[in-house]
C-alpha cells in the first residue's frame, strides 16, 4: 500500500517537473476574474459613501457634521471617476451596537439595493466597535453582486483586498478592547461621583422637576400639582388603572409627552423617591455592553442614597403612605372594605386638572350621585 502511494507521489512530481520545463511551449490563455476586471477599469464610475458618527450635542453635531460633509466632498472629488453619493451620519458616541444606528442601516440598505459601490469612513471604531458586527457586514458588503467595498481611512485598509480580512479582524478586536475599556473606565468615574454624593441629575423625563442654568433641580409648580394629585388619589384608594384613565381623559401629556397614561407608568412615578426629595443612584446596571441591555440593579451593583438632597413635591409621610400600600401588594381590597363616608366634593379650581373632583374611594356612592347632579344643576 505505501509502495503505491509512492509511486502515485513521483508521478505527480514528474507530471509537474516536465509540465514546467514545457511552460513557454503551452499556450494558456488568462481569463481575468470580473472583480480584477471592473476594479481595473479606467473608465469606471463609482458611487461613494461616507459613513460617520457625530456628537448628540446639538452645536457640536451640526458643526461636526458639516465639516465631515466637506472633507468627505473634497476627498472623494479628489479621485478620478469617483461620485459621491451621500453622506450618512449617526447621533452619538456610542458605536458598540448598530442595532440602533439608523442611517448606517439605511446604509446597507443602499448597498443591497445596488446605489454603493465603496464606504468611506474614518475608523475601525467609528464603523463598529463590536468584532462580530464589523466582520459580519464587511463579509456581507464583499458578497453582494457587484461586491460593495470599505476603506477605513486611518487604517488604509480597503476591504476588497484580499489580505484585508487578517489585518481587519485584529484591528477590530483592538478596537473592542477599547471600548470595553472606556465603559469600564466611565463606570468608575460614575461610582466615584457616587460616593461623594454628586448624582447625574437627569431629570427631563421627571414630571414636576426641571434643571435650572446651575443644574440645581427646580419645581415646575404646574406639574407638580398633577403629581400631587396623583399620590393623594392613590392614597385615597383610587388604583393606578383608574388614575391613569382620568390622565388621559383630562389630556395631560406623560412624562416622556405622550397622550396615554399607562397604569405603569403612574406605579414608575409612585415609586419614585425624587418626589419626597430623595436622590437614588445607580438603580439601574448595564449587563451586556455591546446589545446595550441594561436591568433593574436588585444587588447586583451597589446603590447610593442621598436624603433630601433636592426640594419634595410630596411630603416624606404621603410618599411612606404610598409605599406602605404597595408593600401590602397595592391590596385594593383593603380600601373597599372600609366603611363608606360621607364627603363633600370640591372642585379642582388651577392646573391642569381643573373642572375634576377628586373622589376618594371609601365615599357614599349615593351621595356622590346626589352632590354631581347639584353641581350639574347650579351650572
């Protein structure tokens, strides 16, 4: 058997030898693969994208973004039988994840849709900081019909070489590093800012708070009195499906300025410790830094407390009221086997809730009946 194998080995050998003492006598006719064709085409017109992330500050994006608007203009007009074909720019620092990259998605769109012939853009890490992500479309890019090229500009690497995918995949790796990195370093920084009780105070989707040109926290008065209401209706036994009801009804935008209450979104803002004054940091935790998933922080991180750090809407005792309901499990069934009452309705008179009664949930049914049909009566 060995004997055979080597005989089949000097056959081969021999074939070869002579095959190449033969060569100039062999006339073998070179068909060029249509990539090396096209690339090589002086008379080829490209379409060329630029892809780039800008700053989510508003001055610093349009400024940003105007100025890669021009480099990219002026350095694609600078190569022969290139056409620019847009310009797509993401908001934000952020390059871990495309998941949420609009423009780089429309993008790949394009591509597939045969506008793109060549991406340019400025990195490794302004394209894709996660290495899965850069070599899964890179991959994708080159084996679209015709194949759709990027040219990392710092790195000089463009991917229709065929030794870029090496030298591309140990970037990317170095790239994620340094993101992970840079979280890791963020993430102490806010840790630190913790400890010395200096809080992040983001407060725009905070109904009744606002942050003045210090960054000291305010009251919005008129929002306030809708979170007030909010926390003495539920006290009185209203629950929160009925109270977010009676929020949409009297068309008062959500905290985050949409039309319809949720009954979670009125229990989110009940547990709120920033309405008696409270600053809780760090209730939440980021568990995967590259599909961005963030989780509710029940011990998994610490969490800092500062007491009254900024001015309350609610009073310490409304608010312990509020909680002590919820640690019963929000027990309706307490509130409806009190003994009804007698009570007399007063109208809310400013605010947003003006012309509403707020009526508490142990009230005289009958009365109540009695006292709206007064009311309807007198006006």
């Amino acid at each position: 058997m060995n004997n055979k194998k080597g005989k089949k080995k000097s056959a081969s050998a021999e074939r070869i030898r002579k095959a190449y003492e033969k060569s100039n006598e062999v006339n073998v006719e070179v068909i060029p693969a249509r990539d090396e064709r096209t690339k090589d085409d002086p008379n080829r017109k490209w379409n060329v994208c630029a892809y780039c992330r800008v700053s989510t500050d508003e001055e610093s994006q349009q400024s940003s973004y105007e100025l890669q608007v021009q480099h990219y203009t002026e350095f694609i007009l600078g190569h022969k039988n290139w056409i620019l074909h847009k310009v797509y720019a993401d908001e934000g620092i952020s390059g871990t994840s495309v998941r949420n990259r609009k423009r780089f998605l429309e993008m790949i769109d394009d591509c597939k849709a045969g506008k793109i012939d060549l991406i340019i853009t400025k990195s490794i890490s302004r394209f894709a900081r996660n290495i899965l992500d850069c070599i899964a479309y890179v991959r994708e890019l080159k084996q679209m019909k015709p194949p759709v090229g990027v040219f990392f500009e710092t790195e000089n690497i463009n991917t229709l070489d065929s030794t870029s995918e090496m030298i591309l995949t140990v970037l990317s790796a170095v790239a994620q590093e340094e993101s992970a990195q840079k979280s890791n370093s963020l993430k102490w920084s806010y840790q630190k800012r913790f400890k010395k009780g200096i809080p992040v105070n983001n407060m725009w989707a905070v109904l009744g708070y606002d942050t003045d040109s210090d960054g000291n926290i305010v009251i919005v008065e008129k929002e306030a009195e809708i979170v007030r209401g909010i926390f003495r209706a539920y006290a009185d036994g209203q629950s929160a499906s009925e109270i977010a009801r009676m929020l949409t009804k009297a068309k008062i935008p959500t905290p985050k300025g949409k039309g319809v209450w949720s009954a979670g979104t009125v229990t989110g803002m009940l547990h709120n410790e920033k309405y008696c004054g409270d600053m809780r940091m760090q209730k939440t935790v980021s568990v995967d830094l590259f599909n961005h998933k963030v989780a509710k922080n029940d011990g998994i991180v610490d969490q800092y407390l500062i007491k009254d750090y900024h001015p309350p809407i609610v009073s310490r005792h409304l608010f312990d009221k509020v909680q002590a309901i919820f640690r019963g499990g929000g027990n309706r069934n307490y509130t409806k086997k009190r003994a009804t009452k007698k009570v007399k309705l007063k109208q809310i008179k400013k605010g947003r809730l003006q012309g509403f009664m707020p009526i508490p949930a142990n009230a005289d049914s009958i009365d109540i009946e009695q006292q709206t049909a007064k009311i309807i009566i007198k006006k």
